[in-house]
C-alpha cells in the first residue's frame, strides 16, 4: 500500500506492507539516526516527531502517518548542532545511541515549555532511556541548552 507523507521537510511516498511499522519503514529509506533498542514501546530511541509531537516509531503504523509531517535529526541539523554543544561542554556525550532521540525530544520540548524548571525536564524526559549516561550530565546540558534558548 501506499502512504503520502513529508519527511524532512519533503513529499514522500512510502511504499509499504499493511502492518508495517515507522522504524521499518524510516530504516529501509534510510534514516538511521532512528535507533531500535527494546522494539516493544519502553526505552524511546526509536523517537521521531509527527506534526512535531515525540512519538515512537517501533509502535506507530506507518499507514498512521498519512498526511502528517515526519522530522527526525536528519532535518533539523542547524538547531541540534547547538544542543550538541552543551552536551560536550557538560561531559554528557558517551556511546551517542540515544542522542537522536534525546535531541528530538529536546527540540519539541523547547517549542512546547517555556523556562521549565530542571524537574519539569526530567519529568519530559521521562519515556528517553539511556544505557551509559547515569542521566545527570544530560540533564544539566539539557537545562542550561533551554534556559539560554529562551
Ligand atoms: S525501540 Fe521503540 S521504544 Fe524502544
Ligand atoms: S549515551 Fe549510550 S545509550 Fe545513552
């Protein structure tokens, strides 16, 4: 079957089988920025946004997707350039699986909370897991990113 959407900004036709879910199609295209971890909705890496709002693809039918605008780091590169910054001054980079997805959510979280306190962030971030990082490197860069962006 066949799904029109936008990825990145582009028209995209999708090619796919009834079923199929986003992580495959996005990896078959290839957008590898887009991670699988659990496969079972839990850990986030597989994080995209749809009509900019954090979703998971490894649970979201690309059929779903029709119509809707698909953004993964791949197209927003000027805007995450900065936020990586923060994350090296603070220490918080270590094997980088989960920053595509952590970025994104970052990015939607600055359009939608206006100077939110660092629990406010931590509670955003809730659904992002991260194997290396213990959390709090990430989630001071993470405060001092938005708090100097607003
Ligand atoms: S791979 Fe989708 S939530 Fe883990
Ligand atoms: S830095 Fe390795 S999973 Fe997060």
């Amino acid at each position: 079957m066949k799904v029109k959407t936008k990825l990145n900004n582009k028209p995209v036709v999708f090619d796919i089988e009834p079923g199929e879910y986003l992580l495959d199609t996005l990896r078959k295209h290839p957008v590898t920025s887009v991670k699988r971890g659990c496969d079972a909705a839990s850990c986030g890496v597989c994080t995209v946004l749809i009509n900019n709002e954090p979703m998971l693809s490894c649970s979201l039918l690309t059929a779903r997707t029709e119509g809707k605008e698909i953004t993964t780091v791949e197209g927003i590169q000027d805007a995450i350039r900065t936020f990586y910054d923060y994350f090296g001054d603070e220490g918080a980079d270590q094997c980088g699986f989960c920053n595509p997805a952590l970025a994104l959510t970052v990015y939607a979280m600055k359009h939608e909370l206006t100077n939110p306190t660092l629990e406010e962030v931590r509670e955003y971030l809730v659904g992002n897991l991260c194997r290396c990082s213990g959390y709090e490197a990430q989630y001071r860069a993470i405060y001092k990113y938005l708090g100097d962006q607003s």
